[in-house]
C-alpha cells in the first residue's frame, strides 16, 4: 500500500509525517522550511509511493478558521497546482501543537529539546495524521 503523508504548515516551518506502508501508525519525518516545502516534496515523492496527503487546518474553538488560515491557504493552493495527482484532506488540528508539547513531556524530554519548534512540528505533524488514521479506521467499522 502507499503511506499518507501529513503536513503541518506554518508561516515558517512545516512538520511533516507519514504512515508506515500498512497505513497502521503514523511517524514524525521532517521539519522543512515552508518556503523548501515543494522541494522537498519532490524529492520524497520521487522516492516513496504516497497516495493521500493530510492538511491540518487550524480552527478556533466556535469551529471558525483560526488566524493562521491565511498563511497556509497559499502554500497549500500552490501545493495542490504543482502535485495534482495527489488527494489533498484538510482535517482540524486544533490543540496538537499543545498535545505535541505535551507528549515530549511525557516522553522525559529535556527542557531545551521541548523549546525547539521544529520537533514539534513535526510530532504535531504526527498527530495529524494518526488522527486521521484513527477516524479513517473507525468509519470501515
């Protein structure tokens, strides 16, 4: 089977995540400059068969798109021009960056490792998409 990909985009960096080829659970991959998302892309598509690519899309608490919409709306329209033979899924990711934070706590990672953004991308990245997984598997029941 081909991995889903996950995407966290941010104004700066971008966390990204993939399911192993069985689609069971989902693991953080990198943290990318947003602005060296295409290629990077371009490069892992090249490599590894990926047959969904998952969005996260933050929303406030009353459901409405949060601030940060407007940052990644471009980059994720652009993304859609240059890999048109991919399915783009845009999920809530509300609370995964604290859930993010929260797990490397729980995990007994250092202070300083907690205060560096790029891990948490791309854990929050993570997160993404096994909830994704997660709903994706309850709806086959």
């Amino acid at each position: 089977m081909k991995r889903y990909l996950a995407l966290d985009i941010g104004r700066k960096r971008t966390g990204i995540a993939v399911t192993d080829t069985a689609r069971i659970i989902s693991s953080a991959l990198e943290t990318v400059e947003t602005h060296k998302l295409e290629e990077f892309l371009k490069k892992y598509f090249a490599e590894n068969e990926v047959e969904k690519i998952i969005v996260g899309m933050p929303k406030q608490l009353n459901n409405q798109p949060s601030e940060a919409v407007k940052y990644i709306v471009p980059v994720l329209n652009r993304l859609k021009k240059v890999f048109k033979e991919y399915e783009f899924i845009e999920v809530d990711e509300r609370f995964t960056s604290k859930m993010a934070f929260q797990t490397m706590i729980d995990a007994g990672s250092k202070k300083q490792q907690r205060q560096e953004k790029s891990i948490i991308d791309k854990i929050s990245a993570a997160i993404i998409l096994q909830s994704y997984l997660d709903s994706e598997n309850y709806k086959k029941k």
